[in-house]
C-alpha cells in the first residue's frame, strides 16, 4: 500500500512537471502506470494534472473498468488507449500522454520525427511515428496505436498530440521530454535552413551504442518495419508512416503531388 500511494504521489509529480514545461494546458493530457497485470492507477478526467493531488487518482483493472476512485473523480477518458500499450508491451510499466506544443505542431503537419540530427535522440528514441488519426475517447485511438508498439516506444498521435511509454513513470515522462526537445530542435534547424543529418554508417555507429548499453525498451537498433535492409532512419520515413498505399496504380494524380511535395520539403527542396 505504501508503494502505490508513493506511485501517486510521483503520478502527480509528473502531472505538474509537464503542466510546468507547457506539454499540456486546462485539464489535457493523462498518465497511467502498472501496478501488476490486473491494477493500473491512472490521472482523472476533468482535472488540470498541474493541481493534482494522490486523492485525485484512480485505479482501474486491465479492461479500464474503476476499482477504485474517489467521489467526484474517474479515469480519463482516454484510457483504452493506455491499455492497449499494456496489454501489446508486457515489459511497460508506465504510460505518458501529452501536448507537447513542437511535437504536436508536427503531428498536426504530419510530419514524422525520422531524421537523424542528435546522437541522444538516435540512440534513446530511433523514430517518432505518426499513429493515424482517431477520435478521442473511442476505440479508434488505440487501434491505430497499437500496430506502432511493438516498434517503438513513442509516437506522435495525428492532429493530437504525442504518446510515451516506458518500464517506469520517471522514463516514460523523459521519453515525453526527449520527443518535445527532439522536435523543437529540428524545427529551428529547419528555420536556419535544413538539419545535417547522420549517414547511414554513423546512424549504425550509434545503433551499435545502444546495444552494448542494453537499454531497455523497442527501437529501430533491434527491429524496424522496413525488411529490405535500411534503418528507419535512412529510409526516408517510409517504415515510419504506415498509411500510405504501396501501390502506385491505386494513387491519384493528387495525392502522388502531395506526397513528393512533402518529401522535397523533408528534403529542404522546394
């Protein structure tokens, strides 16, 4: 009992530390964490996780029903999404979602975080996704989540916001700070008029890194979507998008434009 009032407390630390760094305003965002396979606490619905305090949250079982919530408090509503990532990652202990206000800028233009510009965010992150869009509250979320998870361990939510998960609270909520900074700085890299990204030996050098530090977790070092032997970060973000039909017969005219307008601009050419 002790841990998990202690887990509430650090539930609520995290709430005011993203509330403080501007990932989230009014009463966004929710974060969740493993009590062990059948108990999860998680943030209320309604609430401003900068005010909140361990009353505030509550506990649900893995099919988000309440176990425990004080009067006037339930779990967010979103919460089928964070159950989705517990019940595809059995070694996550801990789920973090929020607004980051560069990262969700980028999920907003639907632009995925793939390029290889920072040694720390090659090897602590590999690629951000885009999870296609799904209407909040619903089922729509974590079905287009839930083909990402066994991939990676962030990704960017279409016209939402971002998605982290880790083995504990304290590393989900630096994946969340990894992928706002990560995200930030590509996007003034790009006002100076384009990042220097890794070659591919360098972005290996750093794969290599990360293996013999033995971080816990999904990345592109160990397992990528793309088969024909590139890493995620080389291959254009083609592993990294998922919803755009392979075959060239079926797509418009328009929406062949659209997709090469998008690359040159990745590309830094207009």
């Amino acid at each position: 009992m002790a841990k998990e009032y202690e887990l509430k407390q650090q539930i609520c630390e995290i709430g005011k530390r993203i509330y403080n760094r501007n990932m989230v305003a009014a009463n966004d965002g929710n974060i969740s964490v493993k009590l062990n396979d059948h108990e999860f606490l998680c943030t209320p619905t309604g609430v401003s996780k900068g005010f909140m305090t361990p009353e505030y949250i509550c506990k649900v079982d893995e099919k988000g029903n309440v176990l425990q919530a004080n009067k006037g408090f339930k779990p967010s509503s979103e919460i089928k999404m964070h159950m989705r990532v517990y019940e595809k990652r059995p070694d996550v202990g801990a789920v973090v979602h929020a607004h980051p206000t560069f990262a969700t800028a980028f999920a907003i233009a639907g632009i995925p975080l793939t390029q290889p510009i920072m040694p720390e965010a090659v090897i602590a992150l590999g690629c951000v996704p885009i999870a296609e869009y799904g209407t909040p509250s619903t089922m729509e979320i974590p079905d287009n989540v839930e083909k990402y998870l066994p991939y990676y361990d962030a990704v960017l939510l279409e016209s939402h916001g971002a998605l982290t998960w880790s083995v504990d609270l304290l590393s989900a909520y630096h994946k969340m700070e990894s992928v706002e900074f990560y995200a930030e700085l590509l996007y003034k890299s790009k006002m100076l008029g384009g990042p220097k990204e890794f070659d591919k030996a360098t972005v290996e050098r750093l794969y290599e890194i990360r293996r013999q530090f033995g971080l816990p977790g999904k990345h592109p070092a160990n397992l990528c979507l793309n088969k024909d032997g590139k890493n995620c970060h080389n291959c254009g973000g083609g592993a990294c998008t998922g919803s755009v039909n392979s075959d060239p017969k079926s797509a418009s005219p328009e929406l062949i434009a659209e997709i090469t307008k998008q690359v040159l601009a990745q590309l830094g050419m207009k």
